[in-house]
DNA sequence: TCGACACAATGAAACGATTCAACTCGAGAG
DNA sequence: CTCTCGAGTTGAATCGTTTCATTGTGTCGA
C-alpha cells in the first residue's frame, strides 16, 4: 500500500464527485440511497478510512479533548480520566490523555501538544501556575477547564474539591481522637490542592489550645515519597515524634506505613495515627486500613467534560466553578 | 479574538513570504538571523502557534502515537505507559493515551481515531483477537506494536513478558511452600495474558502428584472482583477451601486479602497462600504483604516505543518480539 | 567588467476534506 | 407545451502548512 486512500479514490470508484463522498460521510439524507449504497460499497473495498487532519483544517477545530493529569499512576487521577473518558464518549467525544507527572515542562509540552492539534479543548490539572500558559491557548479557541483546581478569577471553568475543608475535617479528626502534635506531611508545596489542605489543616490546629503542627516534606507525592518520611521518623529519638500524621495523600500514607508498620518502630495508631486523602480502593486494603477523605472523583471527571462541552456553545455561557465537598472516611489507622 | 493566527499572518507581519516563515520553523538554518529574528519577533507578537493538522496533511501522518492500555487504573499500566511517554519524549515524539478498560468496544474507538488522525503507530495492549482490525490500521501505514501481548504470528512487532513462565514460577512457589489445593483466581478469560497464566498454572500442577487447581473466576480483574472472589471464599465449609491462591494480578489480589484479611475467617498465609501478579507498589503495603511476579513495566513501556520508533524508519527491519521474563517476589503472604 | 557561484528569499502547488453556489433533471402545475 | 420547483449532484474554492523550482543579490576570481 502505497497511499492510504482518499475521497477521491473513493469517488472515483464510485463515480461519483468528492462533494458527493463527503455527504455520504457527513449528511447521509441529502444523498439518494442507491448512490449512497455504491459509495458505501467503495468505501469498504477501498477500506477509506477519513483523514481526520484534512477536516479539521477545514473545520477549525478537533472534535476531540485533551486531558493532563498530574500523576496518571495515582488512582485518584486515573479515575478522574476514566469517568471523563465515558462521559466524553456518550457525547460522541473523545478524551486524549497527557501525563504531566507534576513536571512543569512535560506539562507545558502538553499544553503546547494540544494547541497545535487544535483540540476542542483542555482537561487540566495544573502543576502551579500556569494560567498565563492557558490564557494563551484560550485565545487561539480551546476551551480550558481546570480540574482539581479552583478556578483562576472565574476566566476558567473549574471543578474543584474544597480542599481546606478536606484538610480541617482530617485534623479535626485526629484532633478529636486525642492527639496533640501533628504532622502535616506534603511534597511539592507549590501544588495548590496541597497548600490548600494544609491550610485547612492549620485552621483545625488553631482552634485546640496545645496543638502543634509541624510540616514534613516528601520527595515526591508518591508511595516512595511516603516512605522516606517514614524512614525519617523512625530515626528520631522517642517522644520527640508527632503522634499523628496527616499525609497529602493516600499514596504518602501507603508509603508511611510501609515503612512504620512493617520495618518496625511506631505502631499505628498506638503510637502514632495516620489519615490519608482521596480514599484509594487501595486505602482498605492496607497493612492497617487506611482513614481518609474521599473525594468524588468519577463526578469530577464528569462535571469536567459537561464543562468544557458547554463552553463549545455557540454563545457559551460564563465559566463556572463547580466545588464538591470532601467526606471523612474513618478507619483502624486513626482508631477505629 | 476571531481566528487564530497563521503562517500567512506572521509573514504579513514580518514582511516575508510564507515560504520562509516556514523555513524559520522547520530549517532555521536556512534562514539569515535577521529574517529569523524579525520573524521570531512576528511569531511572539501574534501568538502564532502552528496548525498541526495542515503540518500533518501535507506531511502525511503525525508525529504522535497512540497508546491503548486495557486498565489505566492498574498500577502496571500506568508505569508501563509513563515509561512509554518519557522514552517518546526523549525521541522528539509523543504518547497519547487510551484506555479500553478491557472493553473492545472503547478499543476499537481509539483505534479507529487514531487511525484518522492518521497517528504515526499504535501501541496497544489488546482486549482479544483484534489482529484483523490492526491489520487494516497497517495497511493505512500506522505501525503498529503489541504491548504486553505475544506476536500474532510475527505480523507486528511486540514486548511482552512470558505469563506461562510467570504462571509456572507463582505456582511452583505455593507448591514449594506445600500446598497442594491451588486455585487459580481469573476474570475475563478471553484474554490472553491471564490464559497463558494459568497455562503456566497447569504445568506446574500437573508436576507434582496429589496438587490440584481449581479454576475461580472474578467479576473482573479489580480490586472489587478479588473482594467478590474472598466472600465466596469465606463462605465455603471448611476443609473444601483451597489452601492456596494464585490471582491473575495484584488487584484481584489485594481485593481477597481486604475480603478475607479484614472480615476475618481465613487466615493468610497459615489457611490460605496468596501470590498475585505484577508486583504493584501497593503489593508491599498490603495488610499481609503479597507475594507477586514481578513485571518490569518501565522496560516494557520503554522498549514498545523503540520497536515503533524502529519500524518508522525509511526501509523499516522485519517486525521483532521481545520478551522478557518474569521474577518472583516473595513476601509474607507465602510465608515468608 | 563579466560570469560563476553560493546563499536567501520567494510564491505557487500540493495535501484531503468540507462547503456552497450552480447546475441537471423530472415531476407537477398552469 | 412551458414554467416552476426541489431533490440530487457537481466541482471549484478553501483551510494552513510544507516543498521546491525559481528568482534575486552580493561576492569573488579571472
């Protein structure tokens, strides 16, 4: 095969014009059915297949979305693309994934990726700010939608979490269960979800007399990550470590308690509690089941995509920020 | 903002034709610095950024592939697919990822886009027999690997692991440990992987006399249809439960230690061995640390984008399958 | 002074689809 | 028999880029 075949070939075969061909492909009512049927026939024997390059040229855009998470590894996220996926697809849609893994430059590259496909528009997780990235490929027509992220002065729709209510609720509750000196354990601190829940964790800490926080840094937000801070602690002189821990989220608290649990040392909750954040299918299945927050994230990828298809309106409403609220799940990790 | 910019534009602006403009993008240096600096500067004012789909229609296909895994919420697809990217990226390309959830219906979606837009290759994990489908995508000149899946007859090109070996050794092991009641925990067995498992599987029974391998199937191969897989478990008359578990991979693993683990009953390792497959990093955490087969996702990933990135060459080598060979990883959910 | 040569820059053609004004052809009305 | 109408079909123009044969310009050697 030298050259795929075009509508051309197609309408040569059938003898017919290209014009012809291509309203078989696009408004099969205004052609008669038996010249409908010989370009069918054509089209099979040639196995045409439409060059999708061509028609969007044509059409200014793409009838596809690009999605970028921040770590495709980490189930939250992976949900989040799944639940977007189906709900682009009923809409007759496609979503295209792009995997920033927090790095600003694959991101950026994404970004760029996407802008010169001309996609529909843009699923995104932000690494920190890039709003200036996305204002630009706003005004060269994609529609943006922040996800996981609070909208940047209402110029984006957005699809949010409250993560400084998700964060007070976790304190709160190790607050209640006794415990005075916390941990606040994040990574990356320019990520705005984990500003955000630490914030929410200070609130919480503010409001009880005695209570400290401290802030622990993890090398990354992963199950590694986790783990070296819990190698970290397991060092430290005794007494002198925090007797809970509120890890940014799941995979960290995974990590933790790889390296609390089954290397020895604290035990948990005895010695120290332990909550997490996204509630992982992999949270309850832990060494010691893990206390989180649960986040919705199949309605967050939903709620992203009918974002972004009302804004491909021809008269599109102003953006919206959508927040859902966060949900303490309680489990043996923090005593229960 | 009407319409975004385009080369035509940059060219008024600049004062030059097109043709070079294009030049300065493509061949900067063809181009004397001080027409690429004014046009440099035209690009930067207007925001040009280039219209992929024109690039790609007079350049006949994309610099793009299209990736399709069967679960990006599984932990070893989503390594194997950042492995992908990362090498794409390293080689001036990009990855854009689909994912069938084991629906060959979705599949056959992403193939059929990407194929349209006219991808530089596939790399697919597929649900079943869809070799006729990938043959049609070839003859349209994309190339195509098999990730994760053995060659179809050195058709394609092809990465994939040895499951019958990996189904062998994981068996072996529980045999080694002196179990002889084996039940192997499937889902879906139409596909591949998990059949040449459990072939694996067989070999190793059928070795050793007085083993026996019972066959149970999951609901699907999550952490949910392992849970579905424990319930039933429990509910056997003791003394008819097997006394060993092989499960297809780590999700449907840890899906039977949440049922049995935490819902009491059956205790692991001492009633019930438990290997699963994959080696996930949640595998170490779990409430009873889970012996695996150890996969190396990140060579997978990483040596299905060279054998793409191969076969686009101008005269393009015979199609290659390499396989790799599985590790076992042993922890206390064998007993050790 | 002239020709040869390299280097820059030009601009028309091509890629494959969609769009749309124009055309054809019967059927039905007058 | 002519006119109108509308359904069906045609094919040229268009989208934004790349390619490449052609033209223009300046330098150098003879």
């Amino acid at each position: 095969m030298v050259r795929a075949a075009s509508i051309k070939d197609v309408a040569n075969q059938a003898g017919v014009a290209v014009g012809t061909v291509s309203n078989v492909l696009n408004y099969p009512d205004r052609v008669s059915s038996t010249t409908r049927d010989r370009v069918l026939a054509a089209i099979a024997e040639l196995g045409f297949v439409r060059n999708d390059a061509a028609r969007q040229l044509r059409a200014g855009r793409s009838r596809t979305m690009g999605m970028i998470v921040l770590d495709a590894g980490n189930p939250f996220f992976s949900s989040v693309a799944r639940a977007a996926e189906e709900a682009a697809a009923r809409a007759g849609s496609a979503v295209l994934l792009g995997n920033s893994s927090h790095d600003p430059r694959r991101e950026r590259h994404y970004i760029e990726l996407f802008e010169e496909q001309r996609m529909q528009g843009i699923l995104i997780s932000p690494t920190g700010d890039v709003s200036a990235r996305l204002a630009a490929a706003e005004a060269a027509g994609l529609k943006i939608v922040l996800v996981d992220a609070p909208s940047d002065g209402q110029r984006f729709s957005s699809v949010a979490v409250d993560n400084a209510a998700g964060g007070y609720v976790a304190v709160r509750h190790l607050l209640d269960a006794g415990r005075r000196r916390i941990a606040f354990v994040g990574g990356n601190a320019t990520l705005r979800q984990v500003q955000d829940r630490l914030a929410g964790a200070r609130r919480a800490v503010a409001e009880v007399p005695g209570a400290t926080l401290e802030v622990l840094t993890a090398a990354d937000l992963t199950v590694l990550g986790g783990r070296g801070v819990g190698d970290d602690l397991r060092r430290r002189t005794p007494g002198t470590a925090p007797d809970a821990l509120f890890c940014a989220n799941d995979l960290l608290a995974l990590g933790v308690i790889q390296s609390l649990a089954m290397l020895g040392g604290l035990r948990i909750p005895e010695d120290i509690a332990l909550i997490g954040y996204d509630d992982i299918d992999f949270a309850a299945s832990a060494v010691v089941p893990l206390s989180s927050i649960r986040q919705p994230a199949e309605l967050i990828g939903r709620t992203a995509v009918e974002l972004l298809l009302e804004q491909t309106a021809d008269e599109p409403p102003a953006p919206r920020s959508v927040v859902f609220t966060p949900e303490l799940v309680a489990r043996a990790s923090t005593g229960h």
